[in-house]
C-alpha cells in the first residue's frame, strides 16, 4: 500500500532501526517501547490485521520472531508476543504487526 507506513519502511523510504531482516520479514525497535526491550515483526506482504494476513505469512513472522529471540537471548528469561486489531483493541498502524516485548518483568494482563 502506498500510503502504509510499515511498507515504507520496507521500501527504505522511512528509516527504522532494524534488529531483523530476511526475504520476507523485518523486526525493528519500536519508536514508543513500552518494555527496556521492544521491537515489532512484520512480513513484508502488506495485511491489515490477524485476521486478514495468510497463515503462510504468519509462519514466517513466527518464525523471524523464533531465529531473533533464540539468538539475541530473549528466550532465557521470557518474553511477550502481541498483536492488535482495530481500534478498539489499540491497533494504530494498519499493517499486520507483532510486538515483541521483553528485557524485564512484564505486567501480568488478567486473571
């Protein structure tokens, strides 16, 4: 989409502070972080939201989000994936995103 600000990132035309990239996805830092560390995951194939990204693209993201966690250490002591949709549930950019949060004790969210 030409007006999406995730594929303008993919694009180059906005810079981003990339912690991952391959073919089909990349991970940046998050410009708000709401965790000491913060990143989103997006494939590069443009989706609006969960709902409407192909379950072969999610894999990939997935799997993104697996090789960078591995590698970076976020696995040892935890870490949250998260997802919004619509306004209600908070989702700002349109684009199908994933956060990554960790490097802390996270809130618990619930009973």
């Amino acid at each position: 989409m030409s007006d999406c600000l995730f594929c303008k990132m993919i694009k180059g035309e906005i810079p981003c502070e990339k912690v991952f990239e391959n073919e089909e996805v990349l991970g940046f830092k998050d410009i708000y972080p709401q965790a000491k560390e913060h990143y989103l995951f997006i494939n590069k194939v443009h989706s609006t939201n969960i709902n409407d990204i192909e379950p072969v693209n999610t894999a990939q993201v997935f799997s993104a989000i697996k090789e960078f966690t591995t590698s970076n250490d976020l696995e040892k002591e935890g870490f949250r994936v998260v997802t919004n949709l619509g306004v209600n549930g908070r989702q700002s950019v349109f684009h199908t995103h994933f956060h990554v949060l960790g490097g802390e004790t996270l809130g618990s969210f619930g009973s």
